[in-house]
C-alpha cells in the first residue's frame, strides 16, 4: 500500500499556487465591509494554521481524500494561554468536541482542529497526547485536557471508514502551522469537502473593524460542506437556480436535502467576554443564511468564536481583569462576522478545483467563467474591488 | 382628552382597504416556494388573528400609535387547548413572557399576543383576566396562567411612556380575532413600528409544503421595526445601498446601530414535536438574515413556532399519542420557514404607510416604485408572480 | 371595600417583632459556612430590599394575601448603574421577565421584584413606570426597559385573581427599599406562599468566603413555595416523613405533586461575569435540592444571579474594564450559594406564621417545637450556634 | 512490557463475587422509593451493560488502571434503531461527545460509553468502527455516525497519558454486553474512579413508578469521581465530616477543590418524548446535591438520559407515532430519577475496593463499618431491607 500524502515541500508548493489564484473579490463578486491585508483569519496577530492534505489512491482502490486543518489563537502560545471562546450549534448535526468546558469556562484551551466525521476521535486523543508530549500541566492547572475537534462528513470523496488521518497528521499540522496567508479550497480538513454540491473546502476572509478609537480585525475560517443546489446565492443572486446541471449527487437519498455541515471559526482581537463571543458565534449563522442555507436536518452548523486579547485574564489568579467591549458598541462586530463569513464561504468554492474521489465519484469546483457572467447578468459584478 | 381609536366599523373598512393594496408579490418582488391561499398564517385552519390599533392625537400634544396583535393558534379553542411550541431568541434585547414554561413543557397554553415594550405587563395580565371571566380552570389544570406576550419597541412615533394599552384592548383583539386574510402594516402591534428605517409593521405570509403524501402549511407572522438603511435586501438586491435618503433617524445614537426588534411567529400544521419546533424557530432568523439583518445589539429578534396539529396530545391522560413528522423529512418545512419569514418582513414593508408620531417623528414607507425600479435593474423583477 | 396593607409603621412593627423572632440556627438547626452579620443578602454592601405585604379581608369575602419584594442590587443607583447578572432555570413552571435580555447582555437593570403569579404584568410596567418618572434614558442609553419580574402563585391563600397587586404598591417597594435586616416569612411576595406543605414566605441568609487575599459574601433570598411534605429533610433529617399530618391541602390534584415553586436570588460583592454568575444561579438548585425537592413538574423553579462589583463595567465607554474570580478559585462561591441558599429556605419556613385566607383555605406554619425534637433525634440539634 | 486485562473468564468470576458482596441497602443505608429485581440499569427490559476492566501493572513501572463500561439502549439492536434521548451539563468540565447531535434530533444513536478523559477519542472512532463492521448504513439513514462518548478522570491511579484504552476494548464492551446484574465498584470505565476521596467506580440502582395504570422502571448508572471529602452526606448523615482521615490526596492543588467529575445515564421504559427527557437528565443532578456535591468547577457533571420506549417512532417515516407521559403524570419519574441516582452513587461507593496505582497513589474505600457505625449513630440505620 503506498500512500503519498501531501509532503511539506509540495504542501508549499501548493500555497504558492493557490496564492496566484484569484480568490471571490478577485473575480468581482462583491462583498461589504473592508477586508484586512490577508483577507484571511491569520490577519489577526498571533493566529496560526496548520493543515495536513492527505490525497492518495490506494492499491485496494480506495480514495484518501481528507486531512486536517489546525488553528491555533495564540500560535505556539495556545497551550499556555487560553482565550476567551463560546460556541453556537445552529444545527446540530455535526461534532464539536470540548464544548462543554468551553461553554462552562468560557476559555478554550489549546488549538481547533477541522477533519472528517469519522476522525474527530484520533484528532482529539493526538491533540492531548501532543499537549503531554510538550511536558508539563495543561494551561487549566488541572492534568487533563478537553480538546475542540470538530468535523464534516467527507465520505462522497472520501474513504472516511478506512480513518487514514493518524496521530502524526495531527502533531504535523499542529507543528507546521503559521500565520500569513492560508489555503483554501481541497485542502487540510477541507480536501474532501462540497458545498451546494459544488467542490468547496477550507475558506478565510477577515474585516477590519473601528470601535471608539480602537482599530480591530475579525476573521472567519470556514471548512465548507453544506447546502443543496438551488438554494445557493452569491451575493444575492440566485447562482444555483442557473447551475443546476453538473450535481455532484445521483444518489436520490442524498438530493433531497442537505447531506454536509459547516465549521465556521470566528476570530477577533477585539477584547470579547464569553456571553459576548456567544453572540459572535451566532451571527455567524447570519452569514451562511445570505448564501441561501436553510440549515438543513442533515447539515451540522457548528460555529465557535474566540478572542485573542486578555492573554492577561487567562491566568491562574484569584482575581483577574479583562477588557471588553462596551454592548452598545459591539454592532460593527457583529455585521463584520456575518460579513467574514460570508465572503469565506465563497472563497472555499472559487479556490476549490474539481475532485474525483472514492467510488468514482466526482465533485466539480464552480466554473468561475459561469459565476462572472451570473454576476454581470444581474448587475453585482464588481470589478473594481 | 378624546380618543379614536380604530373602532370596530372602521378596522372593518381598513382591512377592505388593504386588501386591496399590493402586497410584496403582487409588486414583482421574486419569492422562492409556494404560498397557501390566502399568503397567511390564517392559511393554518383554526389559526385566529384579532389587531385592535391605537392612533390618536392627544389633547396634550402627545401621539399615541400602538396596538396589539393576537394569534390563537386554536382559534376559539386555544383556552381549553394548548399546542406544542418553541422560541428561540436570536438576539434578546426584548421581551417574550412564557418562554421558561414554553421551553420546560414544549406547551404554548392560549394566545401569542405582541405590543409595544411598556406594556407587556398590562397585556399579559389582561390575558389572564381573560382567562378568569371565561372560567374555569386553565388547560393546565392548575390555576395559573403564564402567558406569551411579546413586543416591539415603537417610542420613536408612539408615546410609548403613556401606557395607552389597556387591558379592554386586549380584550377586543382576544374576542374579535378571526380567520380569512390578515391586515398589514399599520396595525395592531405594528401600528408604530419601523424596520430599516421604513414605516413597518405586521406582516406575513405562508407556504405549502408537501411530506411524504401530506400536505402541509407553514405560516409566518411578524411584527417587524428592525434593521438599518443599509444593509437592507430584497429578495438579494441591495436595496438600502440605493435608498439612503429619506431616513427617519436624526439621532445619531439611533443610526449608530440597529434599535429595533422582530418579533417571528411561525405556525404550521404539520405535526412537530416541541424539539422539533425549536429547530423550526431557529429557521426563522435565516429568513430575516437574508434581508440584510445582523442582529443588532438594540435588536429584540425573538422567534416562536408552534404546530396546530396534535390537539389529542394536549389531553390530561397519563400516556398520549402525538405525530410528528419524521427526521429525516423535515427540510421543506425548515425551507418554508425560512422563505415566509422573508417574505412576511417585505410584506410589512410593502403595507405600511407613512406616518407622523410623537415629538413630530416621521416615517416613511418604502416606496413601491422605487422598489420595483431597484428589482428591474438588478433583473430581479418577477412581475408574473 | 375596606383595605388594609400593611401599612408604613406597622411593618415596622411587624419588622421588630420579627428581628425578636427566631430563625433557623437559632433554634439549633446545623448548617455548614460563616453567615455574614445579617445572616441576609443585606449583608453585600449596597443591597436594599423592599417589602410591601397586603392583607386584607375583603367585603365581598375574598382575601387578599399577597405582596410584593423587591430587591435592589445597588439601592437607588440600581437605575443608574446596572450589574452583571444571569439566570437558570431549574424548572421553568413560573415566569421571570427580562431573562432574554439578561442572558443577551449579562446585565441586570433596575431591580428583581418578586409577587404572585398573576401580578406579574402589573408590576413589570409599574417598574418601568417608575424608571419613566425618575426621568432621563435607562442606564442602557435606549430608551426602553426590560425588568426583571418573578413569581410564586399564592392562590390557594390568596384571592390571586382579583388581581390586588398595584402599581402605587410597587412603587412603594421600590422607595421603601433599605438596607440591614430583611423580614421574613409572611411578607412581601412571600405573604401567601407555602413550601413542603407548611406556611412559607420570604426568607435568606448568606456567606463569608475568603478567595485569595480576598473577603466576599454570598447572599441568598428565596420567596419560597414548593414542594410536598413527605420529602421535606431539613439538615439532612426525614422531617416531612414524620409530619404527615396538618397538610394543608385536601385536593388531591394537589397533592398529587408539587404546586409550586421557588425564586432564588443569589447576589454576591465577588467579581464574576456573566458566565459565572450562570454557574452560580445552578448551584441555587442544589441547596434546594438538599430540602428533598425533586423539582415537580408544577413548580418554578427559577433562579437569579448578580455580582454588584464591577460598577465600573457597566458605562457607556467603548472598551471597558472588568475584575473577575479566576476559574480555580471559584468552588467557595459555589459552595456558599449551596449553603446560603439551603440556610435561606429554613430561614422562611421558620419565620412564617399560620395563615387562614382564601376558600376558607388553611396553612400552619412548621412547629418550632417539633422541628427541635426531630432534630436532637436525629442527633442534628446544633445548640451552640 | 506485558499486560494482563481482565480476561473473560476472571472477569466473570470477579462479578460473581461482586454479587456476593453487599450493596448500599444491604449495609442498612435508607433510601426512598422501590427499586427493581436488581436495583440496576438492566431493570430496564432490552438494556445491555458491557464493561472491560484494565488493571496491569506496566514493567516500565506504569500502572493501567481504567476501562470501557458501555450502555446499549436496546441491546444489539441499538444499531439499527435510537432511542429518544436527551442531556444536561450541570458543570461542563468534562466530555460528552454526540450531544449536538441529541440536543437537535432527540435521539440517540447507538451506545453510551463511558471511560478515561483522555481515551474519549479512541473509544468514539472505534464505536463507528464497530458499525461500520456491523455494515449497513447508520439508523440515521446517512452515512456517519456521532457517537456518544463521556469520560471522567482517573489520572490519580491510572497512567492516563498511556493511552491504555484499545479499540478491541471498545469492541469487547459492546460485544460482551448483557443483561442482568450489572458490575460495580472498580470496573469498566470507572475501575480507577474516586469519589469524595473515597475508592468509587461503576454504581447503579433501579425505582418502580406508577404513571396512572401503568408501571413503569428508572435506572442510573453512575461512573462517581467527584467530590470532596468534607461534603459528603449519606443519606443525610453528614459522613464525611466525621471521616476526615485517610485521605487519598496529598496534592493541596486537588485538596482545594472537585477534581472529578460524575457522568450519570438515566434510563426508562416509560415514554418520554426528548424535551421531557431533558427534564428527568437535570433531575440526575439533585441526585447528586443530595451526597452533599456542589458541582465544583473542576468537576464534570453531565447527565444523559434516555427511554426505550417508541421504538416504532423511530423509524424513516414521513410521519411518525410517538407515546408520551402526560405532563402532569411526571413526577413520580422525576422523584424515581433523584432517588436513583442516589443510590448508584453510594452503589459505587459501597463496592469500591481500595486500589494502589501511578506514582503510588492509594485511594482507600470507605469503611462498611464506619459508614454502618455512623448510619446508627444519627438514627438513620435501616436494617429490615
């Protein structure tokens, strides 16, 4: 059995290849909002990605099409210091590990790992045992660690009951992540992923946001696996209704509603409370809404928000401070995270590339030809940016 | 102090009057799905809607500019016979009473009645006094009465400090409410309400949808006063982009954010189990999502859904039957949800007219020809319906 | 018809007389912790209480026994100045308005005010009514308001629909308000209300914790009227089992369960936000459980919690400032609000007094004598304290 | 490095001996209610209990001491058809994989497992590893599965960064489960558990109900590893204030505070639709107030309950048939849910034998004697059981 998954040097290589790719704006769909200089969740200081793209055809014909995508609040500094997090399951057909403790705590410790249904397990268990591996207690003072794993189910492309992500994808992703730009489209947790049945995965977008005289970023990360065909808008045009041939599904079963799910990470510098970062999780949700979701029964929609400031208030204190912003002033946060999301989502479609996959079946990325002319027909192209 | 409130003979001519104005689709704006006969929560058979509006001119200068709505989900019989509900608050700056025991028996026990902020209290014990004078004990069983009573805030044209609602208008509302076509705009709960910085109001619409071999209605009813200028869209066009004049706020503490609220009463006669209603609750606010909304902080945006079916599960017996409908067939009733949401909002929009309020306050309607005007240049005018 | 509150100077009275009652440790009942000076939630610095207790016996033969709390987490800066708060409901048979916005926010506004079931609506605008004639914008900076009303029905003793709660006697509560000593049992919101089958009421108490270097205090104050006798255990004795007799109810539907229920509110000077006063406000629910209640189906259970530090949090500035417990520090706050809350419910069983009232209806409050006798025979009697 | 498991055949002879051991009431510890033939889980007619117990002591000086214990709701065939199921985290410092899954369907699918915090994520791959080698889609019809897993700490005794759990342990618990008496004490999951500084483990305990015409049974099934000494009550005796020595913990950072957690399984046979469950999962937890606990912040307390009745609801219909409990007939299930849960705590205080393990750390069990000694001393021994 000889496997060959995406080794460094080609993972890069790769980057450097998406990084010439025209992302959404690129094309000219419009968006509102400001993006910041990545237009990507590692524009908030400190943030790291890691992700691992396991793509190999078996000997026995089986297709390994999936991975693992990491993010990390405070890069390397996730394990000591904690950030304030909350989560919102608008449909809870999916996996989040490590919500309990999040939703008590308020803290989530250590990174966010994005992979497959049926992997959520051995991420979570190498996730710790990497923590254990880096010596000493957890950040928590207490000698056990809940991790938050979440997934989408990949199994259209995907041999997802062979379980090939392994404990030393996940210690390589958590490793080699870094900040700058991130991958989109068939890669990390993402590679195997479809979107209103088109070939989706991993997006990011960021908005830049002023509170008072304070300058903050918001950044989403998507891992993209949702929605039916003709509900799809971009932008609000009714982009599915026109793309109704080349569905990815023949199986009855899986047309009539919606099969995948959606991880939505949202991240900010703006110094948030818990209760405060569960009502950024929920707008998320908000976002997903402009693209035509109705949140199917068979889509998790799992979102988890978190902030980067009070690395001060994660400490082991009787009494502690933290900063936080003034509610009536948290509304620019609040359309910036719809606004993020919105535009992530459709970076993981335009950066995706059309996939064959387990039992021959095929998944076809959005034609971006289709998509201009879509846009320019109903007057929403943008070229300008 | 003289007082004209809408009177019985008058609300009679106000409703012929209104019918015969156009509402969102007969104005060419493109909605998904298919609507019931009447495009209305009154599509549900047994569903009442009784709307006592309060406008008048004090004496001492003062405006008075509310109302209150009341939904009966059982009609007449919704006193002897509760139905099984949820809500779901997608942003809480608002008021729904009932929610805890909503929540903790899957039981909405009698009407949904919505008002203005200040006066949820005299509405909700006037439901009760209701409760009293038609006698006997409540469908409880037990001798007490936790009505749902829900608001909106209308201080901007209403004079929303003078506690006009009185429990004889509740009263009236309860006794006078009715199946058949359902009034819009200005009235009832609505009669003072703005949403994105138009005159607002009551609205609603509904969809059929078919399970299996049955067929089902989804209604939805919304008091709407939510929402900024800009981001308002319709039916994905970027309508406020385009109308930012004419705005109502002069404050800037009001344009600063979202001040509104809306609040979403979604029915259907499908059979749904109290866990399921929550789920079709949450789809409310993906409808409103599609109309531009993030939920701003000042926003009330507070969802509830009821099913009429079961009433043999409403028994006092130890062991009941209920229906519901299965898992896995439950999409077109959560796409229905999202589609009457947003097309009872733009009802709203489409019936309300302008008005002069308190302190002079202005609001004015969206216009109909500017809104036809944006649809055709965005391609998205629909004038076949 | 002839009324007769409890006017001005006989509560005063009535508040004498019952500083010279005994309470729960006074008659030697054992619970764990230190009690502040007070043994009361007064005892948090810049707590007031306000009671206003009606009872009266009316021409027509109706008895009026109810009355109003109200609690003031700042005194008169309460309006000013709102304080972090949340809530739990253990069991939502009840009604608690202003929750929505509570969990939204994490702010409490104004004051919790507690009465029967069916004057809940009265007092929810007579509290806005009062913000309204204090003049200027809410400590929101809307203009709106969203209090904090809770319930217990009384109508069993009480004549609850004749609806005897007015807004004059809200107001009075709210102006009356103090500090130091809070009376207990048949007093306020609690005047008509029974627990385990006993006379019930008002009662609290409260806790000193030492957190780090730091001193704080937890305080309890229940309006208590749940439960059924036989699984009454008061310091872990089988009280209810050996006083099976002097029930006061003889409708079996009554018995059948538990009829009623109880507020808890938990206030505290130790810095929490909002998600840890939700963790505080679950703990309520162990010290109840502690009386042997398994929360019936009937009651309502519905628990509150603030912290009245962090004044400064609660401004209108775009990024604020906030001190807080660190997680590891938490676990003597949540085993004082277990404490607290358990010493609390003793507390108002032992105050109240027999009642006669509606109905010709009868409640006895629990023996003092007989409460000592089972203790000492149960080696639980605690004479030193 | 060799290992010695608890084989098939050992194991069956230690639940022989188990049998012969005494249990709570055995001892004379008095409880409410009637329990079932066995006072267990397994009371419950189609409920399976697997358990494999790993006790080895490692060359490398290492010591196993954990395990698997899985619940079956309705045996072998839990695969192909869920139960309506429901949970509630009363204090999440702890994982309960699946739950956004049985929050949104109401069912569960498949088994609940139970084991070491950091051996979650092997159990849960291996549990979908076992359908998919069972073959055949999922219950759910899709292709995936999110399985329920839950944890509770045992890093005291056991050598938890090991990783000592295995699939093929997973694979045997299910495998191996069956009715009739179930283990307790040092077993499954819960072989190195503590609880209130005291040896603990597996525990469970049974009550019959009378819902009207109909009998009905509630079991729990308890994996106890929380608590503090000083808190612990027995059947409101105050226990461990009087046995203060013999401490297992030396550590003053475990001292200060819960470092355990408690994972409680409610199961019934009476029809509850998933709201309804919800309510009897929160009543786990006035079980567990009852022994004095007051959910410490490092204490995972998280309730799962669950009904095998409505097994025909379950299936892929459009419309569905579901019995249920008439809401004011609960109360007995919520009153059998408390004394349940209870008794399976003392259960598996009761049957707990003292364990050496990592790092030479000893947890003694409590003394029968003492507890008997102490049971008399304050009148609440009760031999005739």
């Amino acid at each position: 059995m000889s496997r060959i998954p995406c080794v460094l040097a080609l993972c890069a290589l790769s980057a450097l290849a998406s990084a010439a790719q025209p992302r959404a704006r690129d094309l000219g769909v419009p968006f509102e909002g400001s993006p910041g200089p990545l237009n990507a969740i590692t524009d908030i200081a400190g943030i790291t990605v890691g992700q691992v793209t396991l793509i190999e055809d078996l000997a026995n014909g089986n297709k390994v099409r999936t991975g693992v995508t990491a993010i990390l609040p405070r890069g390397p500094a996730s394990k000591a210091t904690p950030v304030f997090g909350a989560w919102f399951p608008l449909n809870g057909n999916g996996e989040m590990t490590g919500t309990a403790w999040l939703d008590e705590s308020g803290q989530l410790e250590g990174p966010v790992t994005i992979t497959n249904t049926h992997s959520v397990g051995v991420v979570r268990d190498a996730v710790i045992a990497e923590r254990v591996r880096a010596g000493g207690a957890d950040a928590s003072g207490y000698w056990w660690s809940l991790p938050v794993v979440a997934e989408t189910w990949d199994g259209h492309l995907n041999d997802i009951n062979g379980f090939h992500v392994r404990p030393e994808h996940v210690a390589r992703a958590l490793a080699e992540a870094k900040s700058g730009p991130v991958e989109e489209g068939n890669v990390g947790g993402g590679t195997g992923m479809v979107c209103h049945e088109f070939k989706c995965g991993i997006g990011t977008a960021s908005r830049l946001v002023k509170v008072g005289d304070h300058d903050y970023t918001v950044g989403a990360l998507v891992q993209a696996n949702y929605g039916v065909r003709d509900s799809l808008r971009i932008a609000g045009v009714p982009i599915g209704q026109h793309l109704r041939n080349d569905r990815i599904y023949t199986d009855p079963a899986l047309t009539a509603g919606e099969t995948g799910s959606i991880i939505i990470v949202i991240a900010t510098d703006a110094p948030l409370l818990p209760h405060q970062l569960k009502r950024i999780a929920k707008r998320a949700g908000m976002g997903l809404a402009r693209m035509g979701s109705y949140a199917g029964n068979g889509s998790g929609d799992i979102f988890i928000a978190f902030s980067t400031a009070n690395a001060d208030a994660q400490k082991r204190d009787a009494v502690l401070q933290a900063s936080f912003i003034g509610i009536e002033h948290i509304d620019g946060l609040f359309a910036a995270t719809v606004q993020a999301t919105e535009e992530a989502i459709v970076n993981a479609m335009v950066a995706a590339r059309d996939m064959r996959g387990q039992d021959g079946h095929y998944a076809k990325a959005i034609s971006h030809a289709e998509l201009v002319k879509l846009l320019k027909r109903y007057r929403r192209f943008n070229p300008l940016r």
